[in-house]
C-alpha cells in the first residue's frame, strides 16, 4: 500500500510538472507575440501621438534665418588615375593636362546631427555627367601602353612612367638629314685633308649599326597589353564650407549615392561625423513635403544655396549664402518638379522649399541658354536615400 501511494504521488507530481511545462510555453509564446507586435506597433503609434507639428515659418527672410547656417558651399576636387594588373589607383605628374586636377562647386544641407549632407549625385561623382563621360580614353592608354615595360613593378609604375612619359613623342618630329643641310665649309675654316667620299661611307654604315642594334634591343622588350590598362576618375578632395567663413573648409566622404541615373541624389558626411556649432537647425526630412503630387503650379518655391560658387559667395565677411524666390510651373511627373526660381551652376544640391518651409526638392539642373527654367529631385527621394 505504501508502495502504490507513492507511485500515485510519483504520478501527479509529474502530471503537475508536465502542466507547469505547458503553461510555461503559453506563456512564452504569448510574450513573444506581444514582443513581435509591440516592435511593429508601437513605433507606429509613438510616431502618430509624437509627430512634430510642422511650423509654418512666415515669409522668405525666415526661411533663410532659420536654414543659412545648414546650406554648405561643396567643393570636389578629381582627377584621372591609373591602375594596371589590378594595382591601387595612382595619379601621375606630367606634361599632359588629362591628369590635371579638376574641382567643381556645388551646394549641399546638413539633414542630421552625425553631420549627413544631402547633395546632387553629379556632385558627389562630376565625372559621370560630364560631356566626355562616354570617353574611353584609348590615346592615354596607348600612350601608357607604348612607354611602360610589361617588367616594370607596381611599385615603380609612376615613377617610371613620370620619367618616361615624353619617350613616347621620341620619334616625332626628328627629320632626315641630307647633304643639303650639312654646313658649308668657307675659306676661314679648316678643311679636312682626306676623301670626303669614304668619310661619308664610313659615318653612314656606324650609324646604321647602331640603329640596327637599338632596334633589337627595342623588339625585345614586352611593353603592358591594353587590356590591363584602366583608367578611372577618382576624388582627390571633397570638402564644404560653412556660410560666414573664411576659406575653412571641412573635409568630406560619399556616403551613399540614388541608384541610376535619373534620380540626381547622393548623401556627403562629414569626417567628423559631428554637425558643426553653428548649425542649430538642420534640414529636417521627417518634415519635408513626402507627397509631390500636392505641390501645385503657383506654389512659392525659395531655394537657398551657392551659385556660381565662391565667386558670388565671397564677401569681406566670410563666404555668404544666397536666396532666391519664385513659383512651381509645372507639376511633379514623380521625379523632379519645375520652378522658375533663378539658379546657375554651383547651385546644383540647394534646397528648395516651400512657404511654409519644407523642403520640397533638391535643385539639380537647369537651361544655361535662359534663366527661369530649373528643376529639382521631389524630396521623397532624399529621404529614401536616408532611411
């Protein structure tokens, strides 16, 4: 009898475990679902009850107080570099202004407090909207190619190429010499008391096999195949300056760049990663307009930004940051929105806004034949890009 009153026990202890068990993952599968929904849900919520409320600012002289100080003037600097077998881009110094230095201005804004600024892609990357975009640069790579010993180490290809860079142009140039260019002896100079005839066939057969030789020696070599030769455009600088300085500039990377070709946008951040003091307020994206289709022909369009780079900005005060004002003429097709606001080169990645001041595109092109007709990348696609 004992026995069997502890097996009973036995019994109902383990029937109790195993309930406890059940319950047990109940109640973990219901945390989970109630975890899984709170991580959807609840940010949907937080958001809804803690939107900030849009302000509307009252006129054009507001919108610049408030937003003069997050507009940067850009400033890239890029030059065609070499790379051959694979080897790190290097950029060479000689009498060929193709590998010169070209630096372009443009406009960026400050979006966020790690220092993120929203710029045009044709800024961030010039290279790929130039009108020689499609050159395949095939003169400077024959040119590489018919200098550069396929023996040549990757550690001393620039420095042999910058030394050797004119021996491409050693057979240009040079003419035959004939009997009618050899100076005239006169009667004041001495004259060589021997048969000129075998002196001039004596001089042509040592010239002839020294040619011989250095052409033997010419064929043996193996000069670097065109097809291991690339060349390629990369940034050399890029950096920004802030409106009321002085030749300060802070230095930059690419941060992330729109995909294709048609949506002109790219992200910059700052090295530092850090928004500089005197940007108190930034271009704040959770306020832009995200709908294009409700900016309508007639809007107020105010764009803020550097055209024509320094040489409207510079002041005796610092660099100056611009505003311009006029309307939407025409509705947005999804991608850009057209305005007849005033803008040139180096205003390419301003911000433009509305009355209210939020930031409804990113000015990107424009007509240099007429002034008036300019467009901008709908907002909606800058944030994409930040999110």
């Amino acid at each position: 009898m004992i026995d069997n009153q502890a097996s009973e026990e036995k019994s109902n202890a383990n029937t109790l475990q195993s309930n406890n068990k059940g319950r047990n993952k109940k109640i973990a599968l219901i945390i989970g679902i109630v975890f899984v929904l709170g991580i959807i849900i609840i940010p949907r919520v937080w958001a809804k009850f803690h939107k900030k409320e849009v302000v509307c600012l009252n006129n054009q002289t507001a919108i610049y107080e408030k937003y003069k100080d997050a507009v940067v003037l850009v400033k890239h600097t890029y030059a065609l570099q070499i790379s051959i077998k694979g080897s790190e881009p290097f950029q060479i110094t000689v009498d060929d202004n193709s590998f010169d230095g070209k630096t372009i201005s443009g406009t960026g804004f400050f979006v966020s407090e790690d220092g993120k600024i929203v710029t045009n892609h044709h800024v961030a990357e010039p290279w790929k909207y130039t009108e020689d975009k499609n050159e395949d640069l095939s003169d400077l790579k024959n040119h590489i190619a018919a200098v550069l010993p396929d023996s040549i180490d990757k550690k001393d290809y620039k420095t042999y190429l910058e030394l050797h860079w004119n021996d491409y142009y050693g057979d240009e140039g040079e003419e035959e010499y004939s009997e009618e260019d050899a100076p005239v002896a006169t009667t004041a100079e001495a004259v060589a008391n021997v048969d000129s005839t075998s002196v001039n066939t004596e001089v042509n057969d040592l010239i002839s096999d020294n040619q011989s030789e250095e052409k033997a020696i010419t064929s043996q070599i193996v000069f670097t195949k065109l097809e291991d030769i690339e060349i390629v455009p990369k940034t050399v600088e890029i950096s920004v300056a802030l409106h009321g300085s002085k030749d300060d500039w802070l230095q930059c990377k690419v941060l992330k760049i729109a995909d294709g070709d048609e949506v002109d946008v790219a992200i910059l951040q700052l090295t530092s990663e850090t928004l500089p003091a005197s940007v108190s307020d930034i271009v704040d994206l959770d306020n832009a307009v995200k709908d294009d289709s409700s900016i309508k022909p007639g809007t107020n369009a105010i764009l803020i930004g550097y055209p024509m780079g320094l040489q409207l900005a510079n002041t005796r005060r610092g660099i100056k940051v611009q505003v311009y004002e006029g309307q939407i003429n025409k509705e947005s097709d999804g991608v850009s929105v057209q305005y007849n606001v005033t803008s040139t080169h180096g205003a390419s990645g301003s911000p433009v806004f509305n009355e209210c001041g939020q930031l409804i595109a990113v000015n990107y092109a424009g007509y240099d034949e007429a002034q008036g007709y300019n467009f901008g990348i709908v907002a909606k696609h800058a944030m994409s890009l930040m999110e």
